[in-house]
C-alpha cells in the first residue's frame, strides 16, 4: 500500500481520483451532490488565494483504491484543516479509507494545524451505528455539527414567488433589492464581501468555533474567475441600503447553476444571509424568491435545487419549508482535536 498526493494536474491521474469520488459518493445516495471531472479540475487547478486544495489517494500495486481531499484556509481559522474520504464500495473494509485519515493527520500536523473538521453524510434516522459514524468515532473524531441537506423541486409557482416577494417588501421599505448574473456590481463589492465574512460567525456550527472569514475584494474576484472557468453561472440577488455610490449590501441570497448539459437537473443554493442589524424585514425571503424567479426564467430545463441548514436556524428552515424544500439526509461534520 502507498499513500501520496494526486497530481490533479495529470488529466489520468485525476481522472481515477474523480471516478473514487464519484463511485463513495453516490453509494446509496440517490440525490448526492457533486462536482463534474471538469468542476471538480477547475477547483483543486484554479487557486483562489484563499484555501490550499490538496487531492491524496492510496494505492495498490500502482492503482488508486482510495481517494481523500482536504482543504487548509490560507488567511484565517489557520488552526483547521477540512477534508473527506472516499473508498469505492467494493474496496471497502480493507484499511485504505484509515490510512487516508491517517495520512491526513500527518499533513495535518505538517501544516500545524490542530483541528481537524471531516464531512460526510448519512439518512436523517441514522443513529451510532450509522458504517460513517462507526468510522468516524473509530478513528477518534466526534460528531460536531449536522445541517439538513433539502431538495426544492422546480419548477415553484411564479405566482407564489410573486405572491411572498410582494408580502416581503411590505416589511423592508427604503431596501432595495436587485439580481445579479455572474456576480454584484462592482460598487457593492466592498460591503459584499463584508457580508460574506460574517457568514463563518452568524451559521450555526455545532461545536466547532469559527473566526470571521478573510475574504477580500481580489480573493472574492478570484472565486468568481473560478466559478466562471466551472462553466458554472451564479446568480446573486441583494438587498441593498443607501443610494449610488453610498448603497451597501446588508443581504443576499445565492444560486449556482452548472453550465447546459452537466450535473442535470440541478441547481445549487449556496448561502443565504441577512447582516444582524439588518433582520426582521423579511429580507431573507426577498432574497430568495426573487432570485429562484430569475433562475426558473433562465433555466426552464433545471428540476431540483439543493441546500442545507442547520435545523436551529429556525427563521431560514421555515423560509425553505414554506417554499417547498423537503429534507433528504444529514450533512455531519466529526471533528478532531490533535496535538
């Protein structure tokens, strides 16, 4: 057995990590989300400045058996690094997905970093004896957090999207609220990425602790140029404050929608938030229905959108009942703490 990094930039190489990735992945998850080969390129080729991507996989007499990812943040919470493990099912059981938690330890203490945050994913009902929480309790990590992975079937009445708009602004008069393709305009970037950052702090997150984000005007800049290069098109809508040059994002709302012909049918809704002294004007669900009116006029052909909460953020679970999500299954982080 040999462990050791994937030259992501080896279009073979990557190709067999992708293929372990995908065949874990989708094992009795039917609605399991996940980057194209091309997607998932882009990410760990295309550096935004503000996260070191690594791909490592384990090996057997020259082919790949196992695959790991993980993530370190380059200019805040340096004390973590994020990752998870794949073993394709009929690999399984045969020690290759805990030497790759192994190996991610010792890169993990090779970069000083003492937290360690892995993902992975279970059935709501799933209790201790869960394969992935016998794993994850196996190797000395703790379950830390849990949010609600939620399907919206597409397409939702425009009327009804119309109708919760309309009784949303009633609640936020002198806000405007605007939508975006490919990203905000660059007057608002600014407090956009103001915005951003306080995401890592207002979520919920279990037990594990999160400093502000970093994120600058250059790095956001960046993940766009990425997100662009995925093929993918991002649609931000914004609740602004202020007039011209003095206007300021206080919220937003954000779907991804993966370029024609790839991961169909789906849509992905990356995070909704409302600054704190911003709440209690309805803007979360502003934000959200103008945005999936936009994309269903957009993208008449996409059927299913995907999110995931945290089931105390109580405000935000009712806005996607109300609008139709329903739950699939649980997206966990186990943490570890190492010396």
């Amino acid at each position: 057995m040999e462990i050791r990094s994937v030259d992501v930039h080896d279009d073979t190489e990557f190709h067999a990590f992708h293929e372990i990735v995908e065949a874990a992945s989708r094992h009795e998850r039917p609605l399991a989300t996940l980057w194209s080969e091309q997607e998932a390129a882009v990410m760990f080729r295309q550096h935004d400045g503000v996260m070191s991507w690594e791909a490592h996989g384990v090996f057997e007499d020259g082919v790949m058996v196992g695959a790991a990812h993980a993530l370190f943040p380059l200019h805040d919470n340096l004390d973590k690094v994020y990752f998870e493990v794949h073993v394709a099912p009929g690999d399984r059981g045969r020690g290759y997905g805990s030497a790759l938690v192994g190996h991610v330890v010792d890169r993990a203490r090779d970069r000083d970093r003492t937290v360690l945050v892995g993902e992975s994913h279970f059935p709501a009902d799933a209790d201790e004896s869960h394969p992935h929480r016998r794993f994850a309790a196996k190797h000395g990590f703790d379950l830390a957090n849990t949010e609600m992975h939620r399907v919206l079937e597409l397409p939702v009445d425009d009327a009804l999207l119309r109708k919760w708009a309309e009784e949303a602004a009633a609640h936020h008069e002198g806000y405007a609220v605007t939508t975006h393709v490919g990203g905000p305009p660059e007057a608002l970037l600014p407090s956009y990425v103001h915005l951003l950052n306080q995401l890592a702090l207002d979520a919920p997150t279990g037990d594990i602790d999160f400093e502000e984000e970093a994120l600058t005007v250059a790095a956001y800049r960046a993940r766009l140029e990425r997100t662009r290069a995925q093929g993918r098109t991002l649609y931000v809508t914004v609740a602004t404050v202020g007039e011209g040059d003095a206007a300021e994002a206080v919220a937003h709302s954000v779907l991804v929608v993966p370029a024609a012909g790839v991961d169909e049918p789906n849509v992905y809704q990356w995070a909704t938030l409302v600054r704190r002294d911003h709440r209690g004007h309805h803007l979360g669900m502003a934000t959200k229905a103008h945005n999936l009116r936009a994309v269903q006029r957009a993208h008449p052909d996409r059927r299913r959108v995907h999110t995931s909460n945290s089931e105390v953020n109580g405000p935000m679970v009712a806005i996607n009942e109300r609008i139709g999500f329903r739950p699939v299954e649980v997206n966990a982080e186990f943490l570890r703490r190492i010396g």
